[in-house]
C-alpha cells in the first residue's frame, strides 16, 4: 500500500506505541486522527510532531469502553478526512483498572479489560468498515505480558481479553476479505 495521502485512525495512540506508529505513519505522508482519552497535552504533542514530519491530522477524545463514543469518533474523522484507509486498535486501560490476580478480580475489573479490548475492536471495525476504502488495512495491538502463559497473575483480565481480541481478528479477516481489506493481530514485546 503506497502511504502518501492516506488516512489512518490509531486508538491509544497519544503515546507509547501508538504514538510510535502515528509519527511513522506521519513520515510516510499519512493523515492520522490523535485518539485520546485523558491526556489531550499529549495528543496535542502527537499532532505537533505529525505536523513537523510534513503530514497533518486532528486531535479526537473517547473512552473506547463506551460504543456511542466509539461512533462519535469515527463520525469527526469522516468530518476530518472524508475516508479511512489504516485502522490501528491499540487504546488500553491504565492497568489499575483491571489488575488483580484470577481469584481476587472483581466483574469491574474484567469488564474493563474486555469493554476495552474485544468490544472496543468489534464497535470500532464496525464504524470503519462504512468509511474505510476497499484495501484498506485494520490492525490490533493484542499481546498482553502472561496472557500466554499466565505466569503474571494480575494480568488475567487483559490477558484474556487479548485473545479473546485475536479470535475476533481472524473473524474479521474472513469477513472483510472479499473487499481486499486486511486484518491482523501485532504482538509487540
């Protein structure tokens, strides 16, 4: 995929990997909407940078974990952009929301691993797909440390929801193939 005016959507991506992928996008010519859910100083940074490395975006606020957010989302970047091209899932809940050990974890808890993860992803390609170009690509950010072999206890809930995550990407290949729209899981670390 030639990068150069494309546009792209990057949840969680204000810092850390996100970020890294937004600017790496930004240097390829890509257009990127700088989702955010608390910190705006930071999604703020994220644009100035996108901005000095040639390319240009917007700043968006959501809690992914509420669908009608996720919607109004991707209603400002059809506003912003008109299409999308890349989709990159990443957002993730600070860890003292869902961190307790199997036998500890309140439902709270592992709601908020699952509404962050799972759900989010599935509302998010939903709202994509309207807007999303026919070769287009969707990504999700789904390796959690233990999730596989839960050696770190406190991780159960976002451990699962991870692969519950990467489940649901091979569903999606599947079901957007015939569009030439790729879907894949990234396991960074």
């Amino acid at each position: 995929m030639r990068l150069d005016g494309k546009t792209a959507l990057i949840t969680g991506r204000s810092r850390g990997i996100g970020r890294g992928i937004a600017l790496a996008l930004a240097e390829g010519g890509v257009k990127v909407g700088i989702h955010y859910f608390q910190n705006e100083a930071a999604a703020k940074e994220t644009l100035e940078q996108v901005r000095k490395r040639g390319s240009d975006g917007f700043v968006v606020q959501a809690d992914v974990t509420r669908p009608e957010q996720i919607g109004e989302m991707f209603r400002r970047l059809k506003a912003e952009f008109g299409q999308l091209d890349i989709f990159v899932s990443n957002a993730t809940p600070e860890a003292s929301k869902f961190s307790q050990p199997p036998l500890d974890i309140s439902l709270e808890q592992w709601d908020a691993a699952f509404d962050s993860q799972g759900k989010a992803f599935l509302v998010g390609v939903r709202e994509a797909l309207p807007v999303m170009s026919d070769g287009g690509r969707i990504f999700a950010i789904t390796y959690a440390e233990g999730s596989r072999t839960g050696g770190h206890q406190p991780w159960v809930a976002m451990g699962a929801a991870k692969a519950a995550l990467e489940s649901l990407v091979r569903y999606f290949v599947v079901a957007v193939a015939n569009r030439g729209i790729t879907v894949n899981a990234i396991s960074p670390g």
